[in-house]
C-alpha cells in the first residue's frame, strides 16, 4: 500500500510541475508581448504567487493521499 501511495504522490508532483509549467509560460509570453501595465503587474503577482506556493501546495497534495 506504502508503495501506491508513493507512486501516486510522484505521479501528482509531475503533473503538478507540468502546469506550474505551462502555466508560468503562459504568463510569462503575456508578460512580454502586451502593452498594458495592469496585465504586467497582475502576470507579474501571479508568478511570484506560483512560486511561493510551490511547495506548500505539494505537502498539502502529499497530506491528502497520506489520509487515504
């Protein structure tokens, strides 16, 4: 059982990276291509709002499957 949870944990964590991923491409590409201060400044707080919950969202995921 220990085993399946493991995997399960390792398989989230990847899927979780691939849509920070995507995610902070996305923004980072509006980031660069508009001309509007506000989608820069709300991109820009979105970024810094994925990178600080990186790993708190990661302990909650692994809190979750632990209860299972």
């Amino acid at each position: 059982m220990n085993i399946l949870k493991e995997l399960t944990k390792i398989f989230i964590r990847s899927k979780l990276e691939d849509e920070k991923r995507k995610l902070k491409d996305k923004l980072q590409k509006q980031i660069i291509t508009t001309t509007s201060t506000s989608v820069v400044a709300r991109n820009t707080a979105y970024l810094r709002i994925i990178d600080t919950l990186n790993g708190k969202g990661i302990a909650e995921v692994n809190k979750i499957i632990d209860k299972i």
